[in-house]
C-alpha cells in the first residue's frame, strides 16, 4: 500500500498512476488492435504495481471488459486489483442513445459483472449523461447496488458542474472522471473547486492531449484515428500547440525525465486529482509510465508549467 491514495471518500487505495483500457478490446476506438497485446498490457500493470484498471462497455464495445476480466482472473489476485468501468450506452437496431434509467443502469452492472468475471466492481461510473433521468435518481439506483456489495463506490463521467452537484445530493459520489490536460483546463473553473470541496476525486481523461502532450509529433504528423478530427491537431493551432509542448523540454531536461512523466506528474499536483488513468497500446509503455512517480516538481516548476499553458 506504499504511496496509495484514496479515490475520495471511497475507501479504495490505489497507486496514483492507473491503466486506461479502451486500447484493450477498444476495436471501436483504435483500428487494428491485438488482444494478446492488449491482454499482456494489463498483465504488465498488474505485474508492476498498478491496480487501477479502468475499463467501459463502450469500448470495444464488451471486448474491453470481457479482457480485462479474463486477465484479472488468471492473475489470482482479484482482491488486490481495483476495476472501474461505465455505462450508458444502450445500442438498439445500429442506434446508440445514452440512458441513466435506475432500471438500465441496475441491468448494465449486471452485465459487467458477468464480462469481468467478479462478483463486485469496484468503482461504477454513469459514463455520459442522459436528457431526461434526475442525476441524483440515477445515482440512488448505484447506491442500492452499492449497499447490496455489487459496487463498492459511485462515479461519473461528462458531467456539468450542475449535473455533478444534483448527482452528488445525498453526498454518495466518489469520482468523476472528466476531460481535464494542459491544453483544455476548463475544469479548474467549475469542476475542480467543487470536487476539492466536497471530497470527491476527479480523475482526467485524455491527460496527454491524444499524445499531443508526449512530444511526440511535429508540423508534419498526419493521423488517421480520433485526431483527425481533434481541433487540437488542426492547422495553425497544432503548430501553437507544438510550440508550447516544445517549451516543456528544457524543465524535462533539467529534470532528466520524459515530457509524458512530467506533464502526468503535474496533474498529480493539482487538488483533488488523486490518480491517473494514461493509456497503453504496449506493455513497455505501461512500465513507461510509472516513471511518473519519480518525479518530483517544485512550486517554480509547477508555476512555470501552469504559465506556459495559461
């Protein structure tokens, strides 16, 4: 348990660097994936220390689940790991439409808990927000589950800050999960002061800018995946962007470190952003980013990274 925190109130320690799993089965999101790869990617994480694995039913969609469990399971150690996975997609006849309904979000924890082979799940995220159900309705429904040992704890994903504090009525949520990197800092607006205040963990996706933030690319990258479409990798912008990222390398430097571990190490800086979910397509990457806990900023190197990207 050295070095773990606490995701909110929740009563789960994890290590501070997680694994996002939507390249393992994600074959919606990435083209090409091999599940051996993706399956020896979770094994490393937990080989080395990781115990955070979040994963959803939208990626793959099913797949992702289905082979984070197989791995959990053969590992033996189900006790020692913590899973997070989302719901709220309900695909019907090639239509997807986003449901929090009590009765499909009951169904849906069902679901997962047959594809990750486990009887609990950790943590439980609403992962969008739908029009129509009452957030905190939709958060009761997890409390139930969460009283019957089906969850442990209660999260969720893409909310407003409006949406959060109806959600968070009764004072049952645990996490949110949001987009949140150097280059789109909304959060520090709205999210991140409510969450600081109210003991609830908010855990970044995207926190590398779809790489973006790696180092990585030049003005002559060309992608054919989710970034071809970012506004992020869009012309003028890009060049900006990489210019900026460019300017992190002297303080990498100084430090000895990779641009990857001290952008990830200056989230951890910020309050209430216990852990990190980075994504691995290889296993190497996954002991790559462990790196991270290595790093150690000063408040000058923190003030100065929090400018560059103002």
């Amino acid at each position: 348990m050295k070095n773990h925190v606490q995701l909110g109130k929740s009563g789960l320690y994890v290590n501070p660097v997680g694994l996002g799993a939507n390249a393992v089965g994600g074959h919606n999101l990435y083209p090409n994936l091999d599940e051996e790869q993706g399956m020896n990617v979770v094994r490393q994480a937990l080989e080395n220390g990781i115990n955070f694995i979040d994963t959803a039913y939208i990626y793959g969609p099913e797949r992702s689940e289905e082979l984070v469990g197989k791995v959990v399971k053969e590992s033996g150690s189900r006790d020692n790991v913590i899973i997070a996975t989302k719901a709220a997609h309900k695909i019907a006849n090639n239509e997807t439409i986003i449901d929090n309904s009590p009765q499909f979000l009951k169904k849906s924890v069902e679901q997962a808990l047959q594809r990750l082979q486990t009887d609990y799940i950790d943590l439980f995220y609403i992962h969008f927000p739908d029009e129509d159900t009452p957030k905190d309705e939709a958060v009761g429904a997890l409390k139930e589950l969460k009283d019957q040992g089906k969850i442990r704890s209660i999260g969720v994903s893409n909310f407003s800050l409006d949406q959060l504090k109806e959600a968070n009525k009764d004072g049952y949520v645990d996490v949110i999960q949001s987009e949140y990197n150097l280059f789109k800092r909304q959060a520090e607006k709205d999210l991140l002061p409510y969450t600081a205040d109210n003991n609830i963990s908010f855990v970044p996706y995207f926190p590398l800018a779809s790489g973006l933030l790696a180092g990585k690319y030049d003005e002559n990258t060309t992608f054919d995946d989710l970034r071809a479409n970012d506004p992020l990798f869009q012309g003028e912008t890009f060049k900006q962007n990489l210019k900026k990222v460019e300017q992190l390398r002297p303080i990498a430097k100084q430090k000895n470190v990779e641009l990857v571990h001290l952008v990830l190490a200056w989230y951890l800086t910020r309050d209430s952003i216990d852990a990190i979910i980075p994504g691995a397509k290889h296993a190497d990457q996954v002991i790559d980013n462990l790196k991270t806990l290595d790093v150690h900023l000063t408040e000058d190197e923190i003030d100065q990274i929090d400018d560059i990207f103002k």
